[in-house]
C-alpha cells in the first residue's frame, strides 16, 4: 500500500497506525519521523550512553513494527511506544547488573548534540545568558543524578517529571500498581534530594 508521505503529516497517530497496520511502509516511517528522537532522548536519559540508547531505540522501533497489530487505538499511541522503549533499556539494565552508574556518566555522555537532544529544560524564556548557563548546568547535575537511581526509580522520575506523564499513564506503561508507582516517585525524590545535597556538599 502506497501513501503520500506529505499526506501523513496531518493525520493523527491513531491514523497513521491503521495505515501501518495495513503495510504501508510510508505509514511506518511516518512514526519513526514523529517518536525518534523522544525515543532515543528517553532511553539515552536511562543508559546513558550514545551507542548503546541509538541500539535500543532501533530496537525499540523493530519491535513497534512487528508488534503494531496488537496496538489498541483507545490508548495514546506515544504511552505505547514508550513502554516498549522503557521495557527495552530495563531489561537492558537488569541484564548488565547496572542499578547505579557512575555520576560522570559515559564517555559519550556530553557530546553537544547529546545535550541539546536530552537536556532538562529548567527556567524561561528571556532569562539571562548567566542565568542560562546556570540553568543548563543545573539541569545536567539534575540528569547526572538521575542516572544514580535504579531503573525502576529512573523510569517513573523520568516519564513523571520529563515526559510529564500521570500516575496513571505511567501505571499503565510500566505495567505497575498505581500505588508502587507512587511509591518509587517518592522514594526516588528523596533519594534525589540527599544526591544534589552530596554534589553541592562537594
């Protein structure tokens, strides 16, 4: 099946997927265009490693194809992708035995691209350039602790307070009780707040 991929751009996730399910091959690239770069953003912010989170978000995209048939409309298609993509950099966590890594982060951790492509955005519009080089500074101390926390603090920290997921989005896409999900929120905020305190002890 053969669409125009201009005509993609205006039709909504839940219309792009029916095409996609149908085999059209510009429907499926269509969301790839649309959920790439969040995918990889999310994953990198987990794994923290350039390599490895483009490696996972192919994989990712992969299993999205094969498993599109089973994509139920009635929920966000966005919550969908992300699942799959927080499942894959867990698993990959828990297979590497990696519940803390270090707070410099990889070697590959920092590149500009890097930065500008996962960055915490903290602060306004018309700040000043100091306050925006504190504010960027801040939000890398923020994601370099982040990266401390076990993975399944990191995921709920994350989809709650980057992606700006509810509660129960994140219930849903990390197949948890809403009340654990809760749990780990705040159990990771503490944990936050005494590993910003340490760096700012330093």
């Amino acid at each position: 099946m053969t669409v125009r991929p201009g005509s993609l751009r205006e039709k909504t996730d839940q219309e792009v997927v029916a095409l996609a399910k149908e085999g059209s091959e510009e429907a499926y690239r269509e969301l790839i265009r649309r959920y790439e770069r969040p995918v990889f953003s999310l994953v990198f912010r987990m794994v923290r490693n350039r390599e490895l989170a483009e490696d996972l978000s192919q994989e990712t995209f992969i299993k999205v194809l094969n498993a599109v048939q089973t994509y139920r409309p009635e929920f966000k298609f966005s919550s969908w992708v992300f699942k799959i993509a927080n499942n894959a950099a867990i698993d990959h966590l828990r297979k590497r035995e990696l519940d803390t890594l270090s707070l410099e982060g990889s070697p590959h951790a920092d590149t500009p691209e890097l930065v500008e492509a996962t960055a915490l955005q903290i602060g306004e519009r018309g700040e000043s350039q100091l306050q925006e080089v504190e504010n960027r500074e801040l939000g890398g101390t923020i994601e370099r602790a982040i990266s401390r926390l076990r993975p399944e603090y990191r995921s709920c920290i994350l989809l709650r307070h980057v992606e700006g997921r509810t509660y129960e989005e994140i219930a849903e896409m990390l197949n948890l009780p809403l009340g654990t999900v809760k749990t780990y929120i705040h159990r990771a905020r503490n944990e936050l707040r005494i590993l910003l305190r340490d760096v700012r002890d330093e």
